[in-house]
C-alpha cells in the first residue's frame, strides 16, 4: 500500500456540489456507464441530516473516495449498516479506505452506537482481508444472491452474493493471523479447531481469462461459505498464499478473536 497522501483530508459531505461529485466516485469505483442506475444525491443529503453517515476523502479540493451509511437493528441490537465505502480507481490501495473507515467509525461511535455491518462480496479477497484483518470485523452471516442477478458495474450477469461483517468498534483488530496453507479454490480443509477455504487473490483477471471457471468457483465458494455459516463458524481472516490464492480462516463463534483492550 502507497503511503496516505498529507494532503488528503477526511470529513462530512455538505453541499450539494459534493454530494454529487460522490456521485461520481461511486460510477467510477463500481465501473458503471452513465445510464446506470446510482446512488442519489437527495439521498445522500437525508442521510446526513438524518443521523447518517455521508463521510468524504479529499486531496486537496477534489473527493477521491466517501462512504455512506444508516441505522439499523435486528432484535434489539442496535448498530451502522454501511451501504458503501467507494474510492475512486487510481487512490485506491493509498489507505483512502481505511481513513474513511475509521472516520466513520469516530462518527458512529460519537452517536452512542458501538457497532457496525456491512456486506462484501466474498470473491473480492483483497477487500475481504480489509475488512476482517485490517478492520477486525468478523464475517457472520452468508446471503446467496443478495441483490438478484448483477445487471450493472464489473460482473454482469452473475449472482450478488455478500458475506455480511460486524465490526466491534470498541475492540481493535487482534493479532495477525497465522499464514494460511494452499487451499483450492472453493475447498474447505480442516487446521485445529479453524477451517480453511480458498478463493482467487485476484477475480477480475479470473473472469477476464476463464469465465466459465470463475462461475464455478462463484457456486463452490457460496456452497462453503453457506455450509460454514450454517455450523457456526465465523471468517476472521483472509490473507495471500500464493500468487494466484487468498485464503479465508473461519473459527467457531465462540472463539472468534481473543480478548483484547477495549479502545483503539
């Protein structure tokens, strides 16, 4: 990762002139054309007013990277679903993300809420070991096709499958986790108590060289990933193993992350 550049600055979107040029980070991030449908600035202006998170990176005058978010609650659990984290194409891997993100999280917890959610897709393992080593959030729970089949953006035609995240904003990120073994794509292999399951360190060149292959490994991954879930393991851990290969470490629930100091 490129070191963060000292000009860039991170801090709410407020006018409408930002909101829309979020607009624009969020096409660009994504790959969509213009008649593609995207976020809406209004949106984005009632988010802010109305407890959301609309956060931007700036270099300089010009908005490289926001994220946005909202409340949410499952069964008297309170915490931030964030719907984006974009970074423009060429600032990302230059630590725009994570200022986004722990800006983000300074604002949640400033509201009194202590935890956040966010859903990825699980075939994108550089944004899977952001989230679950970098962050420290923990992959919970597995949705097959969570928006319908992909009409938009980088993978049209395939299926929407998200791994959700919860981030414990009072808990920081634990040790590194140990170095994986090779692992097959879309196979599972026992280590201890861990289990672990291989996917490709890099999709889009997968699916440029060999789509037929990235269906398949799309189906053994969300059957892994549904079987783990459903027995319960949580992901903790996605890291490289080889040029070609990440590979995710699952644990069962009950010994996600040892215990650490509260606090960042």
């Amino acid at each position: 990762m490129q070191p963060l550049s000292p000009q860039l600055t991170v801090r709410p979107l407020t006018t409408s002139a930002e909101m829309r040029a979020g607009v624009e980070v969020y096409r660009a991030a994504f790959a969509l054309t213009p008649t593609d449908p995207a976020v809406s600035p209004r949106l984005l202006a009632a988010l802010q007013r109305n407890a959301g998170s609309v956060i931007g990176a700036f270099a300089g005058d010009e908005l490289v990277g926001f994220t946005y978010g909202f409340l949410g609650s499952e069964g008297g659990t309170v915490y931030h679903y964030s719907q984006v984290a974009a970074v423009r194409p060429d600032w990302q891997r230059r630590g725009v993300g994570r200022a986004l993100k722990f800006s983000q999280r300074d604002y949640v917890l400033s509201g009194g809420v202590t935890r956040m959610r966010w859903a990825f897709d699980p075939v994108r393992t550089h944004n899977a070991h952001f989230n679950l080593d970098v962050l420290g959030a923990t992959g919970r729970w597995f949705e097959r096709d969570f928006y319908g089949v992909e009409d938009i953006g980088r993978d049209p035609g395939m299926r929407t499958d998200r791994l959700i995240v919860e981030w414990d904003l009072l808990r920081p990120a634990g040790p590194p986790a140990p170095t994986p073994a090779d692992t097959g794509w879309g196979e599972a292999r026992q280590e201890g108590e861990d289990v672990l399951l291989g996917a490709p360190r890099d999709w889009d060149a997968l699916v440029a060289r060999d789509r037929e292959t990235s269906l398949r490994v799309r189906d053994d991954l969300a059957a892994e990933l549904r079987r783990l879930i459903d027995e319960g393991y949580v992901a903790t851990s996605c890291n490289t193993c080889t040029a070609d290969t990440a590979v995710y470490r699952f644990r069962p629930a009950g010994r996600a992350r040892p215990d650490g100091p509260e606090g960042r």
